[in-house]
C-alpha cells in the first residue's frame, strides 16, 4: 500500500557539514475500502440492515474519517455521533468488526481491509437511528453512583491534600470518558439492562478509593445492589474495549473486594 | 435502575454481528455451560445412586445400561466439563482475590487449556480403552 521515495539532498561543496540524509519516506496511498454499515432509518425501515460503502482512504486515516466522507459524498442520510474527533468526548463508541471501538481512534491500517468492515450501534442500549442509541439509560446508573466529590469536615482554606501514593490508588480510573463502549460489550449488560455496568463502577471506583473523599460506604451500599458489581462476570470484554485502556476488570474486583472486606 | 426499561422490548436492534470477545468472554460462556451441565447431571446421578436404597435389583439393572459406546464417551465429556469448570474456577478466584489475577487472566487461560490437553489426552486413552477393546478386538 506504500511506495518508498528517497529525499535527495543537496550539499554545498564547500560545505564542511556532514552531508545529511533525509530517512525514506514512505508516501501513504488511498485504497479502496468497503463498509458495512447496519443503517436503521426509524421512519422508513422495520428492521435494521446491512449497506456497503466503498470510500478512498488512507492507512492513517480513521473510521471516522471514513463515516464524514460517506456521508458528505454518497448518503447525507447516514447519522452518527462525534465530536472532539480525537478521542476526548466519547461521542462515536461503535461497534467494528464485531468490536467496540471508537470510530475517531481507529486507523484503517489497524484493521483488516481485505473484507467489507463492519460497522454497527453499540449493543444493548435502544437503537435511535443508524449508529445513534439512546445513551440515557447509561446516564442513569451513572449518576446513582454518585459520581462526584463527598468531602467532609470544613473546607480547607487551601488545596485538600493527597499524596502520590494516594492519588495512585485511583489514578486508572480518572481516565473514563464515558464513551459506553464498556458497558455495551458487556454480555451480562445485553440481557439485563438493569445492570449499572462496568462504566457506572468505573466512576464509583474513582471517589471510593480517593483519600479526599468520604462518600464510599453511600457509593458501596448503591454497588451491593443485586443489579451491583456481584453482576460482574468477569469476562474481560470491558478492559479489552476500553479506548482509555483502563483496567476495569481489575477495579470491579477492587469494588467487590472493598465490599467483602468492609475495607476501602 | 430507575428507568423503566419492560422486558426485552427495549432491544430493537436485532443482533447484528456476533460480538467478539476475548479469551475472557469464551471461557465464561464454556463456564456456564459446563455449569449448568454439571448441574442436571449431578441431579440425574443422586436419583439413581439414590435407587440402590429403593431397589438394588433396579438399580444394577440402570447401571447396565451405562455400559455403552455413547455412555462411555459422555463420562470422557463430564470429566473434561469437571476439569475445565474447576480449572477456570480458580481462574476466577485469582481474578477476584489475587490482586496481579486480572492482569494475567489470558495466561492463566491458556496454563488451563495446556494442563487440560495434558489430563485428557492419556485421560481418554484410560477411560475409553476398555470400551475400543470390546468393539474392535483387545489390542493385547
Ligand atoms: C469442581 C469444583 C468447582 C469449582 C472450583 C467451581 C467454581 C465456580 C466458580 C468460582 C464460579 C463463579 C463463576 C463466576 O463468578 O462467573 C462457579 C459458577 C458456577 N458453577 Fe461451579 N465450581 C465447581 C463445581 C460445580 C458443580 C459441581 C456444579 C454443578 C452443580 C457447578 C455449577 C456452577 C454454575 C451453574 C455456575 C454459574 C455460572 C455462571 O454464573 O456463569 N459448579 N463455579
Ligand atoms: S471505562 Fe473506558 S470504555 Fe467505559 S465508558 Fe469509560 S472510557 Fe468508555
Ligand atoms: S469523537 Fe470524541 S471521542 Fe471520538
């Protein structure tokens, strides 16, 4: 997919400077690459379907990328969300090629272009249009968490301090952007939608383990829940689609264990 | 939750692409599966061990009829179910409670899949040979 081109460079006779040579280059070039897309268009269509889209792309071009260029040159209709285009805002989490992923850090070059790559809603939230779900129900166990500081006491009159090894105890999960793609891998999610999900215990884990904070048993009580981590089964789908490469499987344990123990 | 969410009427996506998981997310489905098979096995097996209290004329007569081909290989089956949950459920354990668990869930995955081939290989051998003796001739 890549041609080589070598700089040539020219170097002043009198020069007494080493002569520099520029590295190869290598100069991408765009390859035809199909889509398939699962549109659903709730006012003309029943049921969701499969279409093909075929788009000139780049290896370092994104999915993303690719969903702009279809729907401003072959179908307008298409609809998805993004924002930030870099991984921030948590807007595009869909699924590719069976898995979920962020359509904005995904990079063609990543996947396999050999087949049409499929594109699909993340599972198990309600499907609105095209790639678009209803994000609320995920909203809603995200905030019974209690997903902010609880501090006690008075206020201090400067900063509350804390210290690296402190901070370091729930450094991994100040990383959420809560893009879903967690919670929507998750196969015990899928069939149980009452499940808070491993984002919601993702933000739970964050404050109980923060030394600032004093709200853990209120967050831990909303976690012992049957619908609460003990509905965790471990299967690890969450810490492998976590576009922030948080390791949730391993703070759910933490959550379960601080319950078990009764100790933060 | 609080929102109200009526059964699977929310699910108006049907299926779409099989999602696809990890070593993680097989091993669970092969956990519930050997489970559950454990399950209605083991309450199977308390009924008819429970009949040589009932009739142990009876009783001699259901175990002859486990002297088949097919019985033999579901017992090879219900072994290899045992191991594997047992395996995996230390697996789980260790997730759970060793605090590197999570970290080396695939290797711990794939150290069970090793020791398991490593008992069920001559393991098949020991459990079947007596029933290929009958069909096929003793090979001695
Ligand atoms: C050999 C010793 C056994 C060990 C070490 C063991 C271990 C475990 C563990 C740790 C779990 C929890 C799985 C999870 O958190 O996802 C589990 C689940 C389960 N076990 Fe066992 N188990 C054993 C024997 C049995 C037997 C004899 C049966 C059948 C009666 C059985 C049936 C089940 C079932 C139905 C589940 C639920 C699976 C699920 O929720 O996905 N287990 N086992
Ligand atoms: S934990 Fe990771 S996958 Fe889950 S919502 Fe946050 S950023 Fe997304
Ligand atoms: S568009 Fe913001 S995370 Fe992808």
């Amino acid at each position: 997919m890549t041609t080589t081109v070598v700089a040539e460079v020219l170097v002043e006779p009198q020069s007494n400077v080493t002569p520099v040579v520029m590295p190869e280059t290598p100069v991408p070039v765009a390859t035809d690459v199909t889509f398939r897309i699962r549109r659903y268009q709730p006012d003309f269509d029943e049921e969701p379907h499969w279409v093909d889209y075929t788009v000139a792309l780049y290896p370092t071009d994104r999915v993303l990328t690719a969903l702009e260029k279809i729907k401003g040159e072959q179908d307008g209709s298409l609809t998805f969300r993004r924002s930030c285009a870099h991984g921030v805002c948590g807007s595009d989490a869909m699924r590719i090629n069976g898995r979920n992923r962020l359509a904005c850090k995904t990079l063609v070059k990543d996947i396999d272009i050999s087949k049409p790559i499929t594109v699909e809603a993340i599972k198990g939230l309600p499907l609105e249009k095209d790639l678009v779900v209803d994000m609320e129900p995920f909203f809603a166990a995200y905030r019974q968490v209690l997903p902010f500081l609880m501090p006690e006491g008075h206020e201090p009159t400067k900063e509350r301090i804390q210290s690296a090894e402190e901070r370091a105890r729930f450094d991994d999960t100040t990383k959420c952007i809560l893009c879903a793609a967690c919670t929507t891998s998750c196969p015990v999610f899928w069939t149980n939608e009452q499940y808070f999900g491993p984002a919601a215990i993702v933000a739970a884990h964050r404050f109980i383990f923060d030394s600032r904070d004093a709200g853990a048993n209120a967050r831990l009580e909303v976690l012992n829940d049957k619908e609460g981590v003990w509905r965790c089964r471990t299967t690890f789908n969450c810490t492998d689609a976590c576009p922030r490469g948080i390791e949730i499987t391993k703070a759910i344990a933490e959550v379960k264990q601080a319950l078990i123990f009764r100790r933060i | 939750m609080s929102v109200e969410t009526p059964g699977f009427s929310l699910r108006a996506t049907p299926i779409g692409t099989l999602y696809r998981g990890g070593e993680g997310m097989w091993t669970w489905v092969l956990h519930r599966i050997t489970g559950v098979s454990l399950f209605f096995f083991l309450f199977v097996h308390v009924l008819d061990t429970a009949l040589v209290r009932v009739s142990p004329a009876a009783y001699d007569e259901i175990i002859a009829t486990y002297k088949t081909p097919i019985v033999n290989l579901l017992e090879v089956g219900l072994v290899g179910a045992v191991l594997f949950h047992a395996f995996n459920g230390i697996r789980i354990i260790l997730i759970d409670f060793w605090a590197k668990g999570p970290r080396y869930q695939r290797q711990m995955t794939w150290g069970i899949a090793a020791v398991w081939l490593l008992i069920m290989i001559p393991g098949f051998y020991f459990m079947t040979i007596h029933t290929i003796d009958a069909l096929f001739g003793s090979t001695s």
